[in-house]
C-alpha cells in the first residue's frame, strides 16, 4: 500500500508511527510505502557525529535510529518511507539500499535528469556544469528483524540554504540541489507518486 501522511507532517510522530508498524507487523503483514513532506527538521543518524552539525539556527535537531550521518528535511523535499520485508523479499541490506537507490535514478529519468551514484556515498547524485557532483537524494534505513523502515528524501522544490547549516551526509561542502535547480518544475505529489511506484516495483511489494 502506498499512502500519503498528513503535509506537512512532524518528523518524530512519523518515526514513532514506523517503529510501532514495524513492531507490530507479522510476517503476513503488507509492506507500505508512506509519503510525506516534513515541517523543517535536521535528523542524526544512529552512529551520527555531532560535529557535522554546524549551525542549526532554529531548526530542531533529532538524533534518530536510521544510518548515516545528519541530513535535512523540509518543504519542497518527499520523502519515501519505504516499510518493507527484506527476509519475505530475499534481499540482503546491500541489494535493498541499490534497489532504493536505482528507484530514484529511474524516477530522475522520468524528467530527464540523469541521477548517478558516488562510491561510499550512498544516495544519488547529479553532476554539475563544472563536473562536481551533487546530491539531490539522500537515503538512510533502519532493519529490525528482518524489516526495514525509514527510506528516501528526494529534493523536489526546496529551500537548500538549509543544508549549509550541516556537513550532508557528513561530507564537508557537498553540495546539495533539487530536482528545480536541473530545470524540471515538478509537483511535489507527482515526484512522489512515482518514486513510491518505482520503489514498490523494485522492491517486490507495497503494491497499491
């Protein structure tokens, strides 16, 4: 089942919802995609360095049980949270991360960007006119017991001056961009729909 979350939506209601589904669920429970845009927020992955965090300003920070390091969430960025049985599925955590990886490089196809990967960075990235390249989908999972939870944020329209206030990802001066600044102007509700599909058809589940 792929289904939108109230917009925009809290961040910790929504990893506390995801943990209690994940703890909840049976091995004949559906997998579920959630799509939501978050209210501005820095998140800390599990093993995250508090250093990476360089001025927040306002903006909250929440350590939270995902891997990685700290990224940002706001407006104009859908995140896909993707709550899946990787043993019913028979996906090793490697598989499951390039798969959610690959849904984000065919959904950027879609609108003619060309979304790559950086090794040992995991997320997809986009080359600049100088060549460097940028990030425009972050990704980070948490598996417990066999079931993943948490998932992808890919920037549509945002605000990326937040992302100055952190080293993404953990990576000093990388920069950021969103699917805007490649010159595609996509609704946000569009963008997800179809990184929710592409991730249900790679990942074996969540169908509709």
């Amino acid at each position: 089942m792929i289904k939108w979350l109230d917009r925009p939506a809290d961040y910790a209601p929504v990893w506390q919802a995801m943990q209690a589904f994940t703890e909840a669920r049976t091995p004949a429970t559906a997998d579920e995609i959630w799509l939501c845009e978050h209210l501005p927020v820095y998140t800390l992955g599990q093993a995250g360095r508090p250093e990476h965090v360089l001025n927040p300003g306002a903006i909250p920070v929440v350590r939270t049980d995902r891997g990685g390091q700290v990224t940002y969430h706001g407006p104009g960025q859908v995140v896909a949270y993707a709550l899946v049985d990787l043993r019913r599925a028979g996906m090793y955590v490697k598989e499951y991360v390039a798969r959610l990886e690959d849904a984000v490089i065919a959904t950027l196809a879609d609108y003619g960007i060309q979304g790559c990967r950086k090794a040992g960075a995991p997320g997809v990235y986009v080359a600049r006119a100088d060549g460097e390249l940028a990030k425009i989908a972050a990704l980070g999972i948490k598996i417990r017991a066999g079931c993943a939870y948490h998932g992808v944020a890919l920037n549509v329209d945002m605000d990326l001056k937040p992302f100055l206030g952190i080293n993404p990802c953990g990576y000093e001066n990388l920069p950021t961009v969103d699917m805007a600044a490649c010159g595609v102007k996509a609704g946000l509700e569009e963008a997800g729909e179809r990184l929710a599909d592409r991730i249900a058809g790679l990942c074996g589940g969540a169908a509709r």
